[in-house]
C-alpha cells in the first residue's frame, strides 16, 4: 500500500510581475529548494488558491511543469476540479495525477 507521510508543500501558482502569464522558470526553483531541502512531496492546484481562474491549458501545462521537476524524486498531485462545467477537466487522454516517488 502506497502511504502518505512526511512534509508536503502545497505550491503557489507565480506569476509574472504583470500578472499575464504563470511563471514556470519561478516554479522549477521553487521545487529544486525544497527537494534539497528535503520535502517528502508536492501538491498544487488545490481548491483554496487561485486554481479557479486558470483555464485548463494553463493548468495541464502547470502540472506537467510540477512532474518533470519533481522527476520522481518526492511524491507529488494536482487537483482537478472546476468552478464551471466549461472548465470541468476530463479524464480522457490524462495519466493519474499522483505520483509515487521512484525508489532508487
């Protein structure tokens, strides 16, 4: 059985100064200090941020962001939910959103 434990860090969406853009150069270091600094795991996109008001392009592009540099070294989820049903994601042509950690 997969178990859940450790330090996890719900990671904030950056943005670029002007608002327009998600920052994903900012969400590549952020996970690289807190790997080294030892997080046991990620979650992003929660219901109490700003994932409402990313479309789905920009939330797809987020979390594959988050997985490729996190690349199995902690654990790691993505919520999938909406406040529309136009917004709602669909399962079809998605993997599982959570990520067991590679053991080396």
């Amino acid at each position: 059985m997969n178990r859940i434990g450790g330090m996890f860090a719900n990671l904030p969406t950056p943005f670029s100064k002007d608002g327009s853009r998600i920052d994903f150069a900012v969400m590549r270091e952020r996970i690289e200090w807190l790997i080294e600094a030892g997080i046991h795991g990620f979650s992003t996109q929660l219901s109490a941020g700003e994932f409402a008001y990313l479309g789905l392009g920009e939330r797809r592009s987020l979390t594959q962001v988050v997985m490729e540099a996190v690349n199995g070294r902690a654990r790691s989820w993505s919520e999938s939910r909406a406040t529309t049903l136009p917004n709602r994601p669909s399962s079809r042509g998605t993997r599982a959103n959570w990520a067991p950690r590679r053991r080396c």
